[in-house]
C-alpha cells in the first residue's frame, strides 16, 4: 500500500476556476467514453442474453419450436406479456410446431455457497414432473460446486422430478426434498457427494418455486394450452 | 427472488463468506495492518464503519440510477461516493473525537482503495438486496473483516516469538497462516446452510 | 543520449514490471484479484489481460493529461479515468462473452481499486511522457498477467486436473481440491513468494561469494 501513497508536497496553488475547469473536462471525456461503449456494446449484449437463454431453454425442451412469455397478475392468472417486459417474474411456455404445449420452462434463484445461483428448470404438464434443469449463473467452486452445473448424476435428478399435486390442486403432494445418498423416491433429489452445500441450495430454490409455481401453471394450464394457437 | 434471512446475511458476510479468507476482498490491508491486536481492531472498526455508510449511499445511488435509467454510471458513482464518504468521515471524527482521529490516523484515507467497500457495494446490488438487507449485509462484512483482521493480528503476534525460516519472513509466512485460517472458516460452511 | 540508449532505456521499462519490479511478487499489490480469480487459467489471463488493458490506457491518458491536471483534484481525476476505463472493460468483456463475465462476476469492476493502477499513475505516469507511460502500463500489465497465470496454472493442475478446461490426466486422477478452494490460494501465493525470497537469497549469495573471491585475489 505505502507505495501508492500519496507524497506531501505543497501544490501550486491554481484558481478554483482552473480546478473546475480540469475535472469538467476529465468528466466530459469519461463520459463520451462510457456512453459510447454503452450505445456499442448494449444490443450485443441483449442479443448474447438472448441467444443464450434460447439454447438453455432448447437444451431443456429439444422440441420446442416457439415460446411464449407470462408473468402472474395479482389475481395469480397468468397474462401474457412482451419478451423483454420489465416484469419481476417470467414463465416461459414452449411449444412445438405443432402448436402444442411441451412444457413449461421457469426461473429460480437464491444464494449458493459463493455467491447467488440462477437456474431455469422446465415442467412437463403432461408427466406432472420436472423434466430438466440448467444452471444459467453461478460461481461455484470450480471442481466441486460447479458440478450443479455439469455432474451427470446429479443432472439426472432432474430427468424426472416428481411434482404431481395433491386432490384441491392448490399444493405440491409431497414436497422436494434433498437426500444424501440414492434417492428412493421421485420427488427426492440425491446430493452430489462433496457439494452438499451447493446441491441443497439448488433443491432448496427448486422446491420453494415449485411449491408456489406448479399449482399456478396447473391453475392457468388451459389459458396456456390454447395460447399457443394464438 | 432472494428469500434470504437477515440473520443468514449477516451470518454469510461474516462468517460462512468472510470477506477477506473467502471473497479476498481488502487483502491489502488484511496483509498490512495486522501486524498488531490494538491497530488491527481500530482499522477494523473503521472499515466496518464506512462500509455501514457505503452501502446505504450504495443503496440510495442505485436506486436514483434505475430510476434515472443511467445504470452504466454505476461504478463511477459508488468509487466517487466511497470516496467522497471516507473524506466525511474523516472530518466528522475529526471534529468530533481527536482523540479517535488521531488513533486512526493515517488508516482512513488508505481505505478508499480497500476494495471490501466498492466488493461490498457492488455485490449487494448485484444480488438485489433491498434496503434491510443491505443493512445486515454492510454489518456482516464489517464484523467479518474485524474478525479475519484481529485473528490474524493476535496470531502474528505470537509469530513474532517462533523462528520462522529466512526465506519465508514477512508476507510468505502471513499468507500460509492466511491459507490455514480460510480452511478453519470453512469449517462454517454448515452454519446456516439449512435457512 | 544515443539511439541505443534510448532503445535500452525502453526496454528496462518495460521489462522491469515483468521480474525486478513484478507487482504480485515483489511489490506484494493488486492482492485480491489475484487470489480470488486464479481458480483457473482462462479466468486468469482475461483477468490479466483486462488489468493490463486499464492499466496501459489509463497510463497513456494520465500522462497526456499530466499537465493539465491541478496537483490538488489528481487523485480523484485519476479514479475518474480509471472508473471510466474499467467500466468500458466491464462491457466490452460481457459483450465478448458472457461466460468469462459471469465467472470473473465482480472482481472486474473491482479492478477500479486494484492498487497497482492507481499506484502507476501516480508513481510513473504524471511524470513520464506518454510513451514510456505506454510502455511502463504494457510491462506492469504483462508482469501482473504472468503472475496470475502462474498461479492460476498450479491452481487448476493440481486441483482439477485440466490445463485451460481441457483434463491432462485419466479418469483416475484425484484432485487436490483443496488448490482451488479460497485457502489453496493463499498457500500457492505464500509457495511463490517463498521460491521467490530463495531465488533472490541465492543470487545475493553468489554475488558475495564473488566478492570475497575477488578480494582474495587482489589480497594475493
């Protein structure tokens, strides 16, 4: 530190005017600058975003050949909206070319062991079970952690996740759940040995979404079937 | 989307994350000032303090700049910001209490460039703390980085009494016992895991 | 001066950050980037190579503003510039790729308070004109890149088996894991300042040993 250290000197004095002048032209400069990158690089970046949450949502359903945007409204029926709406939350429904609903994609987050963890993970109606999950944003540890991101066994929880719901509808029949060791049951997620910190943060977003999201989907499911053929 | 406690804030701040053995962030002073118990505490209660004003102008600035549309101006902002409050701190502490003034001393202006305050800003925006949070996230890290700083100093001190090798004097050996007390903070990891 | 001179004088410039002067190993700056992104090689050398990028610009524009800066606000125009370069790097990286963005996270804004930055223009760009600014930022930069790949390259070897995420063992290769949790890098930086101290021991050794060797002879 000592060497960045300031060495006291008795500055010549200079007008406040000179003063003025100086950072307003540093400023002005740094400004052009900044809005310059700005303006260049935004569209790129939106277009990467874009293109890499299309190839993690193809990743997650392969047939799909559209989507479509939704966000809940305060009366929890789920109404379209624009793609890149500044909406808190998004569902994406997917369907083929054949204007059939594949599946459901949604979004999770919540703190890891690092730093905070996004992941999409997609619900099949149909099979009323999570058919996949894709780690979009984490910062793991590289070799134990981030294998939530890469590790076959654990991604193969997530091949069929049971979430059917219980008789009203309202409620996740059995909650998900993390276990150490092979899991017994659908509805349970096998933590990845060494990463337990990691792997129950992921289960734990996936359950809290899923408690909340999936008796949503299941409640709207005919608005989003039939908005497909819009 | 974050759903987190306030107390698991603050508790992955100081602890499970600590700033300086996890997140490496203010190593600068970490590796400098810890040298003994007595200094190591009053930079560590300074730091804590200016991250407490950091975060919450931190908080204020964001918000005025998503409302302004103006999000790229962030990091010049926050660096103008930590620095315009380290020179306020510094004059209200020494207007108020010369006596702590001069216990710090030279250490304030060196906490500009300590990156735990613009780490500390820029992580709470990026995870969307909202105002609360931000307040237990600024308290965790100033209590993280105290600790990491007083255990280091108490522990160099009794270095001072051991025959390290040549080779290894200074900086080499603090950052081996740096690498062994990141491994004991680990063992943290389990606390809260379960929230 | 002559051509030559010049020539040499540039040279040492730029060289000197790579191993007399090496801001990691010898001036001890710049810490936390370099313990916290060296977990692998790639994010190493973007984290090298964005420094470095900051670094030299900021050096040049310094040093062409050096007269025109009042003493009293340098320090702040100095942040101002750095801040303004840092936040091109941050979106310039992100619009490149986003991968190599969400891995460094933070730490690349966080080089607004790397010290070495702020250390050089102060040190060495406010006073030189802008060419050897040029250089002296290239040379630092590159020094600060080497350090972080070397440390990066243990990291990754020893602790995930792969060199740049591609694996060099088998499938039995058990990694030290612990090379790439946080404490690893604080042992492998210690290793390296270690060997460092031993190399530069050695060499004042020698140079004794020739000392007293001509002394003795002189004597005779």
């Amino acid at each position: 530190m000592s060497e960045t250290g300031i060495p006291i000197q008795a500055p010549p004095s200079v007008g406040g005017s000179r003063l003025m002048l100086a950072m307003g032209s540093v400023g002005f400069i740094a400004g052009i600058l900044i809005v310059f990158t700005f303006q260049f690089t935004q569209p790129i970046i939106k277009a990467n975003e874009k293109a890499f949450l299309e190839q993690s949502i193809f990743e997650v359903f392969p047939q799909t050949a559209y989507k479509k945007v939704f966000t809940p409204d305060e009366n929890g029926v789920l109404q379209p909206v624009a793609e890149d709406a500044e909406v808190p939350y998004k569902i994406y429904a997917c369907y083929d070319a054949h204007h059939a609903l594949t599946g459901v994609v949604l979004g999770a987050s919540g703190q890891g062991f690092q730093d905070v963890i996004h992941l999409i993970y997609g619900y099949d109606p149909r099979q009323q079970a999570i058919v996949g999950m894709k780690v979009l944003q984490s910062t793991e540890t590289p070799g134990l952690g981030d294998k939530i991101n890469n590790d076959p066994k654990f991604l193969s929880n997530f091949k069929h996740l049971d979430v059917r719901l219980n008789s009203a509808g309202d409620a996740l029949r059995a909650p998900v759940t993390l276990i150490k060791g092979a899991r017994q049951n659908n509805h349970q997620i096998s933590a990845i040995t060494g990463a337990t910190i990691s792997s129950r943060a992921v289960a734990r977003m996936i359950a809290q979404s899923a408690a909340i999201n999936i008796p949503l989907i299941y409640k709207n499911l005919k608005r989003l079937e039939e908005a497909g053929n819009e | 989307m974050v759903t987190e406690q306030y107390w698991f804030i603050f508790l992955n701040a100081a602890l499970i994350n600590n700033f300086v053995l996890s997140s490496f962030l203010g190593i600068c002073p970490f590796l400098g000032v810890s040298g003994k118990i007595s200094t190591a505490s009053r930079m560590g209660a300074a730091v804590a303090f200016v991250m407490l004003i950091a975060s919450l102008s931190a908080y204020a600035i964001h918000q005025a700049l998503v409302a302004l549309n103006a999000e790229y101006l962030q990091l010049i902002s926050y660096i103008v910001v930590i620095a315009s409050a380290v020179q306020l701190v510094e004059m209200v502490i020494k207007k108020f209490s010369p006596a702590l003034f001069r216990a710090l001393g030279i250490f304030l202006p060196l906490i500009t460039t300590n990156c735990a305050i613009l780490g500390l800003a820029l992580f709470q925006t990026n995870r969307h703390y909202d105002f609360f949070q931000s307040l237990s996230f600024a308290l965790g890290a100033g209590a993280g980085f105290t600790i990491a700083l007083v255990v280091m100093a108490g522990i160099r001190e009794e270095l001072q009494l051991s025959s390290v090798p040549d080779v290894l004097k200074g900086a080499g050996i603090t950052l081996m016992v740096a690498g062994i007390l990141s491994m004991a903070f680990m063992g943290f990891a389990g606390l809260g895991g379960n929230g | 001066m002559s051509e030559e001179r010049i020539q040499s004088e540039k040279m040492a410039i730029f060289l000197k950050g790579l191993w007399k002067e090496n801001p990691v190993f010898v001036m001890l700056l710049g810490m936390c980037p370099t313990l916290a992104v060296t977990n692998s090689v790639t994010n190493a050398l973007v984290m090298g190579v964005a420094t470095m990028a900051v670094l030299t610009l900021s050096n040049i524009l310094v040093s062409s503003l050096r007269k025109l800066i009042p003493a009293q606000v340098r320090i702040a125009t100095y942040i101002l510039i750095i801040a303004t370069f840092v936040t091109v790097a941050d979106y310039a990286i992100k619009a490149a790729s986003l991968e190599v963005h969400k891995a460094l996270g933070a730490f690349i804004a966080l080089i607004v308070v790397n010290c070495i930055i702020l250390g050089r223009a102060e040190a060495f760009a406010s006073k030189n004109s802008v060419g050897k600014a040029a250089l002296d930022g290239l040379g630092m930069g590159l020094g600060f890149t080497f350090a972080l790949f070397l440390l990066g390259a243990v990291r990754e070897v020893l602790g995930n088996g792969s060199f740049l995420g591609m694996p060099l063992f088998g499938e039995r290769f058990q990694p030290v894991t612990l090379m790439i949790l946080p404490g690893g890098a604080f042992f492998v930086l210690g290793a390296y300042l270690l060997l460092f101290n031993w190399l530069k021991k050695r060499k004042a050794e020698k140079e004794e040993e020739k000392i007293v060797f001509f002394t003795g002879e002189e004597s005779i």
